[in-house]
C-alpha cells in the first residue's frame, strides 16, 4: 500500500476497521461493570493518571490490526511510547484506547475508543465507538458522518442563549460571563460533563449538544478521530482564535479548544474571550 491515501481508498478499508475496533471492544468490555468499580488492574501513570489492563490489551491489538489495514501509516498513542518517526510520516493512525479510563474504571458508560488516521497532517478517518452504549461514529474525509451507519448533522441554532452546553465548569461560566457583558441572558441547558473527549465531540457532530468546551491539555488522541467526524457533520474544534486543530506535532497537546457547529463557533469565541 503506498506510503499515501484518497479518501476513496480510505473508505475501502472502512469495513475492516470497524471489524478491528468492534474487536477492541470486545477486549475492554468484559472489565466494564456498569455501575461498579472495575476489577481490571490498574496502574498510575507518570502524572498519577490511571490506565487499566484493559487499555494496555486494546492498545497492542489495534497496534497489530491497523497496521496491517494500513501498514505505511506510523502510530501514535496514549499508551505506546512516542516514534518520532510519525513527524515525517504522510499517513499516522491516532488512538486512544480507552478514552476517558476514569469513566471506564468507575463503571460510568462514557468512555470510548478512538480511531483516527491522519493523511498529510489533516484527519481522513474517524471512528469513535462507545462500546457500553453500542453507539459507532464515523467518518471519512468527503463522505460525511454517520452515527450506527445513519448520517448525523449538527445543530441548526445559531445563538448561544439557550444552547445545550457541556465541559469543564470554569469555561462554561466564562462563557456566560461574556454574553452578560453583553447584556445577554445566557440561559444554557447544562448537560452533564461527558468524560470521554472524543464522545463529547461526537455528541455535538450528532447535534444532541449545541457547545463542547474544552480545557488546555488534551492530546491528539482526544481530539483527531471525533474532530473528523464534527466536521463532516458541519462543525469544528477550534482554537480560541478560531483556528481549526493541528495534529501530529512534536508536542501533541492542546490549549482551550471548542467543538462547535460552524453557525456558533464566531459567537462562543466571542464570548469567551470577552
């Protein structure tokens, strides 16, 4: 397979990678108790973030199986040591996981594992599947957004009183700060924070939430799978200078960043750097 890929080759090997990440799932679930602690080990990682045997059992298999799918594409990681060798590569596969491993352990049922290539720096595959829900996101670049194989779209709204905000709380009351200087009553509908990042993307690319915050300090592999699948159904993750998320760079780590429906992306920018 050659060292590139169009999004028509792309979306040929689609069927193989939901079977790989449908696999995935199968590895992770048996450690899942909804509702209770897990009894998978567990280990704390430099930072004291926890990771699970079962991340460290998904991780080598999507190793294994995506690079076969696609075997010039480099890897990069929550749970494998970085190659630099994916700063000069064309094609990079972006995983986590387990995306939101606190969720996972606690037997909360918003985590997710997520699935992105990269060709030439920007994402033209996404999956994020929510194994506990069953729910399967995905997207190649040019071909729209799917959610369990239906096309999804983002929210029509395109003011920000009223929208169905989620994130850390800081952010949401900066967010309603500014549009109080404004003179506007925000009124948002709270959702409850969604711990995995990627599915709190996919939740705005599904329009069942109008604005996603999030804080500095997500990786790569938070945001690359879902950031696909938001902008084929309409939106993006940007930057608080309304720059769209650039990924594979030496240091793959993020500021604040919103995920947002391209109507609402100049007004929550607006506000939140008021």
């Amino acid at each position: 397979m050659p060292d590139t890929m169009s999004p028509e080759a792309a979306q040929a090997v689609m069927p193989a990678l939901r079977e790989a990440v449908h696999e995935a799932a199968s590895l992770a679930l048996p450690h899942f108790r909804p509702g209770a602690q897990t009894r998978a080990r567990i280990w704390s990682k430099a930072g004291g973030s926890p990771v699970t045997e079962a991340d460290v059992a998904v991780d080598a298999f999507l190793k294994v199986r995506l690079s076969q799918i696609v075997p010039a594409a480099a890897w990069l990681s929550e749970e494998t040591r970085d190659d630099p060798v994916r700063l000069k590569a064309d094609l990079v596969w972006i995983v986590d996981p387990i995306d939101g491993t606190r969720a996972f352990l606690s037997g909360h049922p918003d985590w997710s594992i997520a699935v992105g290539l990269l060709a030439g720096g920007e994402p033209l595959v996404g999956i994020v599947h929510a194994p506990a829900s069953g729910h399967f996101y995905e997207a190649v670049a040019g071909f729209g957004a799917t959610r369990d194989a239906a096309p999804i779209r983002v929210s029509d709204r395109a003011t920000l009183p009223a929208a169905r905000v989620t994130g850390p709380k800081p952010m949401i009351e900066r967010l309603a700060r500014g549009l109080a200087r404004e003179g506007v009553e925000p009124d948002f509908v709270r959702v409850d924070r969604v711990p995995s990042l990627a599915l709190r993307v996919a939740r705005v690319a599904e329009g069942s939430i109008d604005v996603g915050l999030v804080s500095s300090d997500a990786r790569d592999w938070d945001l690359a799978a879902a950031d696909l699948i938001l902008r084929e159904a309409g939106g993006s993750v940007c930057d608080l200078a309304g720059r769209r998320t650039i990924y594979n760079r030496e240091n793959p780590v993020h500021g604040e960043l919103v995920a947002v429906p391209e109507g609402l992306l100049a007004p929550a920018i607006a506000a939140l750097t008021a």
